[in-house]
C-alpha cells in the first residue's frame, strides 16, 4: 500500500473539514512532544496512528484534509460489497482528538489581554491546541518521557507498538501497529521484553503500570477519570508505578478532559523563574513546586490553564530546537531536543 497522493491531486480520497491555520497548526502542535505516533511523510504532510487507524492529514488554505488507510484486518473480514468505515464517523474521531470544538482564537486573546509575555508568543505559534488522547496510550506513553527527548521518545514507542501491537498496514515498505492493549503489556515477560527494546529503568514501570490498571480500574476506569475532579484524577494517577506530578498532569491535561492542569517541566519551571520572576518550590522541582508554578499559571491564565501552557512549551521547544540545530550545524552533527522531564 502507497501513501495517497495530495487532497487537490486525488480528492475522490480524501475528506476536509474546516479549520483556519488560527485554530489549528499540524506542524506545531503533533512534533511538539505531546504525542508520539505521528512523522512527516511528505512536506506538509503527517501520517500517524489514531483509534486504531493510520490517517494521513494535511492543511491547505482554512481545510484539515485527512485520508484512512484500510487495516489489513478491516480487509480480511469486511464482506464482499460491504461499506467502507463511515465518513461522518472518522470526521468525529478526528475533531474529537484536535478538541475543534474549542474556539483557539477567543482563548488567545483572553491569554495576551491578562499575560503580556504570553502576547509576545502567540503571534509566532498561533493554532497550537491540546490533543484529547486514549487514556491508556497517554499514561504509558509519558511513562517513557522521564529523562528523555522527543526523538528517542518517539523511536522508544514505535519499538513498542511493533513488539506489542497489532499491525494494522504497510505503506511504502514502513509497517503500522496499533498501540498495544494493556493486556499485552501485563505480561508476566513483558518487562524482560522491554528492557531488551532498551527501555531501561522504565520497563518495569510501564508493565507494571499497566499491569495495575488491568489488576485495579481497568481501561474502563482510567477513561471514567475524565468525569471526576482533577485533583482527584491526578491522585488516581500517581498511585501508579512510575507516575509522579509531571506525568499525571499530562495525562489529565491531554487525556482526561482537565484543561486545568499544568505540567511542570524543567522547561516550564525555568519559565516560571527567569521570564515571570516566580520564586516557586526552592531550588528543586518537588511535589511542591509542581503544585505553586501550576497554581502560579491557573491564577493568570485561568480555567484552561494548561493550553496556555502549551503554547509556552511549544515556543520554548522550537527555540531550543533551532539554538541546538545552530550549534550541531557548526559542529557538522544534528541536534536533539529535550523532553525536560526529570524523574517521575
């Protein structure tokens, strides 16, 4: 199978849906460290997995183009004449995922008009949104991010997907795996396995982890954290192996509806410290200083704190990115760029 041609070359393939540069930037926001599934398969073009499906998405001028690849299993067992999956269904998914019901512009200007440093920002990295993930895949997936960047991160999941996942398809000779079931990752030989993918000291954490969740709530009760208080989400969370401050808050900013929750980096910490001139937490990221910078930025920025965070990151992520891209070009090397996680 062949990734599809362009929506203007080949549009009897692919579907669009509204959505301005202003509400939306791929380039921002699926590289920026928020998810890890999705690569630049062409210019302007990202193909990843979602809801078990590879999509390739593109924008042009104020449209989202995407197009579904057919699994090798949807092929298999769909009987002969039978329908295609629903092209209302796959609209939902993905306006679901971007949270496009979530007017950006509005929330920028409110952002600027009570943070001038944000104002500064915004007009560089306009459209950078929250994704509303799988819970499941949220959780395990930032259980990797401590310690570690963007680059091995994403190389990290797909040895994960590829060992433990269902495949899905092939195109162009690269194979797609679905994440895996927490099932899968519960195994009795599951930490061996992911040791020997090199994910060191966070195997144990991330079968352990999942081996909780199928012992205690189940995916179930993960996904019905989404209804309950975020403080108590993010207790749930942090029982865990593996889960401290950082990753619950993650987890519940881009997986479980809390628009309120702030995760705190050494990315963000340092913002809060040299562009605020927050004296927060001591000289060391605690417990405690996760919970005074996330108070700090939810009494400026409001309710949907944590997008407003987002953007932040986003812009302090592509700074560092192009410091790190000069210094290796003299060099003659690449750069990487940091997750900025401490432990969990």
């Amino acid at each position: 199978m062949k990734l599809r041609d362009t929506p203007s070359a080949c549009p009897s393939l692919w579907r669009s849906l509204p959505c301005p540069p202003a509400e939306l930037r791929l380039d921002l926001v699926l590289p920026s460290g928020q998810t890890f599934r999705w690569w630049e398969s062409s210019p302007g073009a990202w193909t990843g997995v979602l809801g078990g499906r590879v999509w390739t998405l593109r924008q042009e001028g104020d449209r989202l183009w995407y197009t579904v690849y057919e699994g090798e299993q949807e092929q298999q067992s769909r009987p002969a004449g039978a329908a295609k999956p629903d092209g209302a269904e796959t609209d939902r998914i993905l306006r679901d995922y971007f949270q496009l019901d979530v007017g950006l512009p509005a929330l920028y200007r409110k952002w600027g008009a009570a943070d001038p440093l944000f104002r500064e920002v915004a007009d560089d990295f306009p459209g950078v949104r929250v994704l509303r993930q799988d819970p499941v895949e949220c959780l395990l997936s930032f259980i990797c991010t401590s310690n570690n960047h963007i680059s091995r991160i994403t190389a990290m999941i797909e040895r994960l997907c590829r060992a433990f996942g269902r495949r899905l398809c092939c195109l162009d000779a690269r194979p797609f795996h679905a994440f895996p079931t927490l099932s899968a990752l519960a195994g009795t030989d599951a930490e061996a396995q992911l040791r020997a993918l090199g994910f060191g000291y966070r195997a144990k954490f991330v079968s352990g982890s999942a081996r909780a969740i199928t012992e205690g709530l189940g995916a179930e009760g993960l996904h019905r954290l989404r209804t309950v208080p975020y403080t108590e989400a993010r207790r749930v969370l942090c029982t865990l192996p593996g889960v401290g401050g950082k990753v619950a808050d993650c987890v519940c900013l881009m997986a479980l509806d809390k628009a309120e929750a702030v995760p705190v980096d050494t990315h963000i910490w340092r913002i809060a410290r040299e562009r605020y001139g927050a004296v927060l937490g001591g000289r060391s990221l605690t417990p405690r200083a996760h919970q005074e910078i996330g108070d700090f930025f939810r009494g400026l920025w409001g309710p949907r704190a944590g997008w407003a965070q987002a953007v932040l990151f986003c812009a302090d992520l592509r700074k560092g990115q192009e410091l790190a891209g000069g210094r290796d070009r003299a060099r003659g090397g690449r750069g990487q760029e940091s997750h900025g996680d401490g432990p969990p």
